[in-house]
C-alpha cells in the first residue's frame, strides 16, 4: 500500500512538472472583445500584423512602430467574423495610429474612462491577446504583469508608461505564441494585454525570433493605455468616454 501510494505521488508529481509552465493558448469569442481587429502591413518585405481597438463607432486605435511612409491602401482591417472593412482614412502620430471606417462599428467601443485601468499595486494576472498572420481568430495566453515597484527596476523606459509583461515562465512562450513564425515572408506581430475585459496596454517591445526573445531581459514591454489616454484622445477625432 506504502509502495502504491508513492508511485501514485510519483506519477502525480510527474505530470505537474511536465504541465507546470506550459504555454496555453486558447481562442477568444468573438463576443468577448469585439471591438479588437485585426490590421496587417507590409513593410521592407516584412508582414506586420497588430491589432487595433474601436475607440468610437468608426474610429479603430492602433500601435506600432513609425516606418515608411503609409496610405489608408497600405492596411487590410478584418474583424474576427473575417469582414475585411475598407479604411477610409489613416493617421499616425510616432507610433499612436488611428483608421477611420464608413460603416458604423455596433458593439461598445474601448473604455478609456480612468477608473477603468489597473493601479499594478501589486502582479496582476492578465491575458496578451495577438492575431497570427494566417488566421483572423483572435488569440490568448495567460500571462502575469508586474507590479510597478518591480517593473521599475528591469524596463529601461518610464515605467510610469509601461506595463513589464512576465515571459520567461517556459523557453517554450515565443514559439507557441508566434506559430507561424517561419512563414514567407517574415513578419512582426504586436499584441495587447488585457485584465479582465479591460484592455490596459499595447504594442509589445519583446519579439521573438524563433523560439527566443530578441529583448535582452525575459519580458515583454506594453504601453500602458492610462499613460496615453490623453494622446488618443487628442490624435483620433472621435473618442467615446464609455
């Protein structure tokens, strides 16, 4: 009976170390954050895929980095359903863009109401949520976000404006958040971060090249959306305080 119960234990403690870590993606309903689409660009022969809020009903926020220069033809937009909706207008500021849209969005745009972001008193558990190149289903993973105190000693910006996104839980976290990472031609994809059903960050600074992070330290950077409120407010013409 002793010899049982330990080879029970030994098995038991086996199958956690071989499922303690493991990067678990899963798909988001479409009914879950509606308001997230999907936007690629190419880009020096390079695919950028990111996603981009409803902030207003026709007005769709987006980041990533500032490049060549770009016209409302450079991006294709699909929601999660697969609708590829027309972009009528684009503008960017550094690395803050907005899409304007014809059709109305129908659902709640973004809330960018202050009381709605986190504090990061303390870790926060979070879910980064991305678009693959190949897919228009959106993706997430569940991930933690350090408190302030300690993202202020590992991230080389104003940690007042960014979120330090915890990816070292296993070596396995780029290739499986980044499964179409040898497609051709390559690309870049920039996710968010969301608590709850609260998006509070974007454009990750980490990237991954194969299974690697290319950052010099095991974390990924966001922007925290309370830091740049103001600034989307002010850069898309239209903004809805939900």
């Amino acid at each position: 009976m002793y010899i049982k119960a330990l080879f029970g234990l030994f098995v038991c403690c086996t199958l956690l170390s071989a499922t303690e870590g493991q990067v678990v993606i899963t798909d988001v309903a479409p009914t879950e954050f509606p308001h997230i689409v999907k936007i690629q660009f190419n880009e020096q022969l390079t695919v950028q895929t990111s996603t981009g809020i409803f902030v207003s009903a026709r007005y769709v926020f987006s980041s990533f980095p500032p490049g060549m220069p770009r016209t409302k033809d450079s991006f294709t937009v699909t929601d999660q359903l697969g609708t590829v909706l027309p972009v009528v207008k684009y503008e960017g500021s550094g690395i803050l863009h907005y899409l304007k849209f014809c059709e109305k969005f129908k659902g709640t745009p973004l809330n960018l109401s202050l009381s709605s972001f986190d504090s990061w008193a303390t870790n926060v558990s979070a879910q980064m949520m991305f678009f693959n190149t190949t897919s228009n289903t959106l993706k997430k993973v569940s991930v933690t976000l350090l408190d302030n105190s300690t993202c202020s000693t590992i991230t080389p910006f104003d940690f007042a404006d960014v979120i330090c996104m915890a990816s070292d839980v296993t070596t396995d976290f780029c290739k499986e958040t980044h499964k179409d990472s040898t497609s051709d031609p390559p690309y870049k994809m920039y996710s968010l971060v969301a608590i709850g059903s609260q998006i509070n960050g974007v454009l990750a600074s980490g990237q991954c090249t194969g299974g690697n992070l290319t950052s010099d330290r095991p974390y990924f950077f966001h922007l925290k959306l309370s830091s740049y409120r103001q600034d989307i407010i002010d850069l898309v013409p239209k903004v809805d305080i939900v």
